[in-house]
C-alpha cells in the first residue's frame, strides 16, 4: 500500500472513530430517558454537525430540546422532515417555516428567527434542500449570520456619523446664538433659527465675517419686525 493510499485510509478511520465516539456518548446520555428509542435517536442527532452534537453533550437543555424535536419527528401525526423527493405542494409554509426554525435554533446563533425568515424567502424546493441537508443548512446559517453581523456594524457605523452631525450643528447653533444674542437680544433666539435655515457654507462665511453677520442679522430682524435694516438705509 503506498504513503499516500495509507494516508488517505488513516484519515477515513479517523473520522469514522470520531463519528463513533460521539455516538457512543450521545447514546449513554439519551439511554437513561429513552431507553426503547436510544439507538434510533441516536442516528437522528448523529447526521447534526459535529459542532452542534458537542455543544449538545455539553448542554443538557440543548440535548433535551433535540431530543423533543427528534421524538416529535417519528410521531405519526407529527411533522417529518421532507426529503428532496417530497412533494413540495404538499407541505405548507407554516410547516416548512417550524421546522427550519427548529433546526437553527440548535445552533444558537441568537438569531433563530431572522435567520428564518432570511432563508424562507427563497424558493420552496431550495427550503425543502435545507431541511434534508445538515451540511449546506450549517453554511447558509454561517452566511445569513455574517450578513446580519455586518448589517450591524454598518447600522452602528451611520449611528456614530449621524451623531457627529448633530453634534456639529449643535455647535455651530450655540455659537451662533451668542453671536447674535450681543446685536439683537430682543430676538436673539427667533433670528438665530431663521439664520440656521442657510446652507452650512454660507453659516460658516457669517461666523467668520462680523460684518456679514451684521447684515444678515438686520434682515432677519427687518423680516421679523417689519422695519428697514440699517443697510438697506443706505441703499
């Protein structure tokens, strides 16, 4: 047998001695409850993710969780998992919906729901995939789950932009106030908000220029009072 034939053997009993051992701990913690049942039970947490089934034989209440949807699933009444020959007609949205929120609800995303809703708006076979397929569900619940992750940096990112804005303006309105407030007292705060209607380019002109300040407070003084500013005077 060549190096690599050995290898690549190696490897294959590597992973059928974890997925043995893994078995065998599940099957001695769900024995005890359900002894009738613990093989078969067994097998159905056993096509789960690796990360899942040991978060499970870590987690009691995960385990105990599984184990209710897994019993559930061989009731006669109750809702199987549709596998890709199905007739997807005859499966409704709102069962298709409960059981792929009962499937990501084992990884513990902390967002069960949304990632549900996310990947029910696809087509209802591409659905149906998801539910027979452990594997391409665990990576589109990774994807969803970037996506929201990123989706809330990016919410955040125009949180702290907004707020800087407003901060900004504040300032520029504060300044503004006690400018104004030592030429028109009597309507400092009336003239202040009718001033603060300019284009930022023009407010900063005005903080700059005390002249041009001056003139644009004694129109919107004149605007406000109905007299003649002082520069149209002598116009």
């Amino acid at each position: 047998m060549s190096s690599e034939c050995r290898s690549t053997h190696i490897l294959v009993m590597d992973d059928e001695e974890d997925l043995e051992s893994l078995g065998e701990k599940l099957y001695n913690l769900i024995y005890p409850k359900h002894a009738d049942m613990a093989p078969k039970l067994t097998g159905m947490l056993l096509e789960l993710p690796e990360a899942v089934i040991g978060q499970m034989l870590q987690d009691e209440a995960l385990l105990t969780k599984a184990l209710d949807r897994a019993i559930a699933a061989l009731q006669p009444e109750g809702s199987k998992q549709p596998s890709k020959a199905d007739d997807g007609d005859s499966v409704s949205s709102d069962s298709l919906g409960e059981q792929l929120y009962d499937l990501i609800d084992l990884y513990n995303t902390g967002h069960t729901q949304k990632i549900t809703g996310m990947l029910l708006e696809q087509k209802k076979e591409a659905v149906l995939q998801l539910l027979s397929d452990p594997t391409l569900l665990e990576e589109k619940v990774k994807t969803a789950l970037k996506t929201l992750n990123d989706c809330g940096r990016s919410q955040q990112e125009t949180d702290v932009s907004d707020s800087s804005d407003k901060d900004e303006a504040d300032a520029i309105g504060e300044t503004l106030f006690g400018l104004v407030e030592e030429l028109e007292p009597s309507h400092c705060a009336d003239i202040t908000g009718m001033l603060l209607e300019m284009d930022s380019g023009t407010l900063q002109k005005i903080l700059s220029d005390r002249e041009m300040l001056e003139i644009a407070v004694q129109r919107a003084k004149h605007a406000l009072v109905g007299k003649p500013a002082l520069s149209d005077t002598y116009t």
